[in-house]
C-alpha cells in the first residue's frame, strides 16, 4: 500500500540495518534519538524560491503552518523498524489471497481510481482497484487504490502472519 508501511527515502540504509520479512518487505532500523522536525525556513522564503503559488493565502498557510512550524525536537525513545519501499501490489495480492478478503473500494462499490482505453485520467469507479487501474502494474510496482482502512486491514494481517506488532507510520 502506498506508504501503508512507511518508506525511507534516503539512500540505502546499510545492510546490517535492513531486514526482509516472510513476505519480501524489507524493513529498516530506525534508532532511537532525536531530530529536529518541521521546517527552518519561513513562508518569505518558500515564496521566494517558488514564485506564483501564492503560498501566502488564508488556507495554504494555515496548511504550512499546522504541518510544518515551527520546527521542534522529536524524541524517538525506542528504536523501530519502518518499510523501505512501499508495500507492492504482489505483497498486497498474498494478503487478498491469504485473507479472503477484497478492497473497501470493491465491496462498497466505490471502486478506485484509473485510466481508459483512451488513456485518460478518470475519476472514482466502481470498475478500478488495486487490481485494475486501467494500465499495467507488475507485482513490483507499489501498490494503488488501496483506503486507511484496507492498509491497516494488511497490518493486522501482516502482524499475525509474521506474530510481530505491524501498524502504519
């Protein structure tokens, strides 16, 4: 699932650090420790290197604001183990198949999102999910069209599987 398990975008983490779970997942070290979260810069400066997406507007700062000021200490009292990558349709697939179970988007009909046999972008429908979003997904390719409810649906899954505590960042 699309960061259902989180991701690491920085480079590779050593592999002493990395684990690969029962279903191909690898899972990285996270220590203990502190960081510093938010950002240093000021709305000015986001302004100024992004000119014209007005950034100053009523909503757009309140957005900014609630997610990234000010910039604080974050304190990571116990080390964890975060995805590297995301969760892959083929990983998503054993999970369907192990379960018996089908997307929130399938059984309530709400389907998904996709592309038509004109190539264009559509809209929420019935006929796509994680399983056809109207172009070609391999087993590899990270997993789409999945909810918050189907995602912790796989940790829970995943976590009696494995017999380890599996939830979303």
């Amino acid at each position: 699932v699309a960061s259902l398990v989180g991701v690491v975008q920085a480079a590779d983490p050593p592999k002493a650090d990395v684990l690969t779970n029962s279903i191909g997942m690898k899972l990285a070290l996270i220590p203990a420790g502190e960081f510093l979260m938010g950002s240093h810069e000021s709305l000015d400066d986001i302004e100024a290197t992004f000119p014209g997406h007005d950034y100053k507007s009523k909503l757009q700062r309140k957005i900014l604001d609630e997610d990234e000021w000010p910039q604080h200490k974050v304190r990571i009292t116990k080390a964890y183990r975060l995805g590297v990558y995301e969760v892959t349709v083929g990983q998503f697939r054993q999970y369907v198949r192990d379960s018996g179970t089908k997307s929130e988007g399938e059984t309530d009909g709400t389907g998904g999102w996709g592309i038509n046999m004109d190539g264009e972008f559509e809209g929420r429908k019935p006929e796509y999910s994680w399983h056809n979003t109207g172009y070609e997904l391999t087993d590899e390719h990270p997993v789409v069209n999945v909810t918050w409810n189907d995602a912790t649906k796989f940790c829970e899954w995943l976590s009696k599987k494995e017999g380890k505590k599996y939830r979303l960042p």
